[in-house]
C-alpha cells in the first residue's frame, strides 16, 4: 500500500508506516490521519522538518464538532511519530498524552452470556450453510467467534489478525495494532489452539496464500458491518435479548470472557487482588480501572473483596473499551 506525503517529513513518515507495517501492524486508519498531519504541515509549515512543539499544539487544536476521543486518537498518533524521530537521533517534541480529554464514557450495560447461550451461539455458528459462492464463510463463522470469547477479545482484533500473527505451533496470538495503538500477545488454550489448526489447514486449502486469517473468498478480512449483522442473525436464531434498552452485542462476548474468568478465580478461592492485573494485561487494557470494571459485573456471592474502595477507579464501561 503506497502513502503520499509531501511535507519535509515525508521521507521520515513513509519510513515510520514501513517500521510499523515490519512489525506487523496493519497500520491502515492510522496512515490515514498521518496524511492529514503531513498535508497540515505542508500547508501551514513550508520547508519545516523539526517536529517542535508549535507544529504538534497546532495539530492538537481540536477541530469543530470534533469528539474528544477522536482528537486524542489523532494526536496520539503524531505522538508515536515523535517517538520514532526520538529514536533515531532527531530532535521531535512529544506532546502530553493527558493534554485531550476523552470526554465522558457512553455508559453499557453489557449483556453477560450465560452458559447455555454460548453454547446455543456455538451450535448455531457450526450449522452455518455453506454458499459455493462464499465457500469460507461456514468455516470463518464458529471459528472467530470461538476466537473473541475463548481469549476475550475485541470484535475488530480477531476480524483483522493476519496469518502472520497467528503462531499455531505456540498457541499464540500476535495482536498487532489494537485500541490505542497498542500491540500485545495472547495465549490460546490448547483446546482453541487445535480447533483453530484444523480451521486453517481447510482454510488454506480453499484460498491458498490468504491474508486474513478469517479469510473471505478474496483472501482479505470480512468488514466490521458483515461481522455485526452475521452475529445478530445467529442472536436473534439463539433466542437471546437483553433486558432493557441494550440489546446483546458481540463486544459483550469480551465482557463475558473477562467476568466468567472472574468468576472461575472466585469459584477457585483465588486472590482476586491479585489476579486482576494479569487479566488486565491479558485482555489488553491500558489502565487497570477498565479491568476493575468486571468485579461490579459479578453476582454478590462472587464478590470475595470490598469493591467499595475502587469506587473513584471504576469509571462506566465504555461502548468500545
């Protein structure tokens, strides 16, 4: 994929994509919101090549009907750049991560699959009839949804893992470019491990050399809209509603996986305390308060410690945490 830049940093923006793009992140919204950074430099700073911090206040203005999230996101992105710079000896000022607000969580109430609905979406999922002219689809469906609950994950991580970031012989999952930009690895249980062998090996077989590991018929990822209406269908088969006015979604199978291991440590006698932080980093949360989350999820029996005293941690769970 070509990037276009024209600013005097275009030479150090193409090779920052390329850096990125080498370690295996797709690094594709992102580029996008460089090419705006590249084309205000060009406009509004002719013949500048030093990222100071006049060039990097000027990016952060927040622009008209602008979200608070998107205005972080974007600066965030020149951030990583400046790093990058640092890292090769250049000078490069690293703007303040706290200096945009993110503005209020839209506040979920997330749907907790019980058991039986899992295993009622698992059935479902595995019946999917095959279409000659979509011959993956039946296989890509139970695969990735096993894939999001099994090792709690966001919809738009599995959806756009590429085989190169699926390592079948350890069991292993390279996330490469996730909420925040950031990059983690996953383990997979053995039993998710060998059920996602025998996927790709068909897989493979019907579209040799493919990209996406849950291929469509061109090699490439399915689109986030596919992935939604496919679940909706198969939670709408399953019979399940939530109550209220949230309907279940397929993000809550993330949420799901982060309070049922809540859960089985509880069940365990396990110090929650404790294990809380390594479920953090697992499920690849920037800040533990988002992990903390979950304990307010659990039934009263459940709950062997005083919450209480996370109260100014646990903010309202974010529609896309």
């Amino acid at each position: 994929m070509t990037q276009t830049f024209s600013s005097c940093f275009a030479d150090n923006l193409r090779m920052f994509v390329d850096q990125k793009r080498a370690l295996g992140h797709p690094y594709r919204g992102s580029v996008n919101i460089l090419q705006q950074f590249d084309a205000m430099c060009a406009a509004r700073f002719p013949g500048r090549s030093d990222l100071a911090k006049d060039i990097c206040m000027a990016w952060a203005a927040k622009r008209p009907n602008e979200s608070g999230k998107a205005a972080a996101n974007r600066v965030s992105v020149v951030r990583e750049f400046a790093r990058f710079l640092l890292s090769r000896g250049e000078t490069a000022y690293v703007t303040p991560s706290g200096l945009i607000r993110r503005g209020p969580r839209q506040q979920h109430i997330p749907h907790i699959y019980t058991p039986e609905q899992i295993a009622a979406i698992w059935r479902i999922a595995d019946d999917t009839p095959v279409l000659p002219r979509c011959p993956t689809r039946h296989l890509v469906i139970p695969a990735i949804l096993r894939t999001i609950y099994c090792c709690g994950l966001r919809p738009a991580d599995a959806r756009t893992l590429n085989v190169a970031n699926v390592d079948l012989n350890r069991g292993l999952l390279n996330i490469a470019e996730s909420k925040g930009h950031k990059a983690r690895e996953v383990f997979m249980a053995d039993d998710l491990t060998d059920y996602l062998r025998a996927y790709h090996a068909e897989v493979s077989r019907l579209v040799p050399g493919r990209t996406a590991f849950f291929s469509s018929p061109d090699g490439n990822a399915y689109s986030d809209n596919w992935l939604d209406d496919m679940f909706a269908s198969i939670r709408t088969a399953a019979g399940i509603t939530a109550a209220g006015e949230h309907q279940a979604r397929l993000y809550d199978m993330r949420h799901s996986f982060a309070t049922h291991r809540l859960y089985a440590w509880a069940r365990e006698g396990r110090d929650l305390h404790a294990m809380l932080p390594y479920l953090s980093a697992y499920m690849g949360h920037t800040n533990l308060s988002d992990t903390l989350y979950y304990v307010h999820l659990m039934p009263d029996a459940f709950q062997p410690m005083d919450v209480d005293m996370f109260a100014t941690l646990l903010p309202e769970v974010d529609s896309s945490e």
